[in-house]
C-alpha cells in the first residue's frame, strides 16, 4: 500500500526534488537528468515521484517557472523602489535619471539567471526537449505567457525610442548568452564587463 503523506512532508519532498533538479539541469543538462538520479539525491524511493509528477520534464519545467517568477519579481520590485524613490510620476514617467539604478537591477536578474537552472534552459534544445514532453494544456499556457513576454515597461520603454520590443529582449539574450564565458572573460572583470553593456542597453531605453 502506497505510502500517506502528510501536507507538510509533500512540501519536504516537492522542494528536495526542485532543488536537485536545478542542480543536476547545471551539471548534466536536461537530457541526461534522470528521475533515478533525482530520487537518490532526494531520498526517496523512485514510485514516490509519480505521486507528485507525471514525468521528469514536469519537474523540470516547474522548476524553470519558479526561476522565472523570481527574475520577473526581482526587476518588477526594483523597478518599482526606483519609482518610489525617484518620485516618478506614471502619467509622463521620465527614467532618465536612473540609468545607474535601471543597471544595477538588470544586472541583479541576470545573475539570477547565471546561478539557476534558466542558463541551460535558454538554449532552444535544452528547453524543446522538456516541451515536447508536456501536456497540451501546459504547452499553451506557456505559449500564452511566451506571447505576453515583453508587456509593461519594456515595451513602452522600446516603443518610445522608436525600438521593436523583440529586438530589445533579444539584446538582454545576448547578455545572458554571453554571460556564460565568464570563466574566458575572467572572473575579476566579469562583473564589471557586463555592467558596462547592460548600462549601454538602458541608456538606448531611458534616454
């Protein structure tokens, strides 16, 4: 008879498995994460998983949406304490004073993203192996969120200086995607260096 845990244990074990799944996503990939490693890491036995996830590649998507909602939270919140610290005014907002605050918070998302599993996700393959596996609802609800990527402050930041908003989230890729020669660019610079590109794509979005 299977096993009856209570709420809290299967708190215990949905935060375990999401924990070695962003490990293993960074060390293996996804193609070479199994569910046998994840439950060994966990430490719990391999039946268990299916009680809270129909496949590996469910775990790992939600793993990724968890990700995701902390990088959207982090730059929404800090957009917002520049707001409120600035005394912007939202009817005419004027973000040319804050290049150096816009930078920082920009720069804090992306080291978000260096340290989770999003950095192996945002290669195509990576994040097409996990898609074909998914639910059909899933897939488009996910497709629903992918269309309103770019909403709210980057767009009208994009569109008031006469820039299409893909090709803005398409610099920030590039950010990330370069990001990942940190260890060729050295760690002493590699900070440094990625400030100064991300300050020269806020200074093209604020000005």
């Amino acid at each position: 008879m299977p096993k009856i845990y209570s709420d809290e244990e299967k708190k215990q074990i949905i935060e375990k498995l999401k924990k070695e799944a962003n490990v293993l996503m960074q060390e293996k990939g996804v193609k070479k994460t199994t569910v046998d490693e994840l439950v060994k890491r966990a430490g719990i036995p391999k039946g268990t998983f299916y009680l809270f996830y129909p496949s590996k590649e469910m775990l790992l998507f939600d793993v990724s949406q968890d990700f995701h909602k902390q990088v959207d939270s982090y730059i929404t919140n800090g957009v917002l304490k520049i707001i409120k610290d600035k005394n912007i005014s939202m009817n005419k907002p004027d973000f040319s004073d804050c290049v150096e605050e816009f930078t920082d918070v920009i720069l804090g998302a992306m080291e978000i993203t260096y340290h989770s599993c999003l950095k192996v996700l945002l290669i195509p393959e990576s994040m097409n192996l996990i898609l074909s596996k998914l639910p059909d609802e899933v897939l488009e609800n996910h497709r629903k969120e992918d269309s309103d990527l770019g909403e709210g402050l980057f767009k009208g930041l994009a569109g008031k200086n006469g820039m299409r908003v893909e090709a803005v989230v398409g610099a920030f890729m590039m950010i990330i995607f370069g990001g990942m020669y940190k260890r060729e660019i050295g760690e002493v610079n590699w900070k440094e260096s990625m400030r100064i590109v991300i300050r020269g794509i806020v200074l093209q979005l604020v000005n």
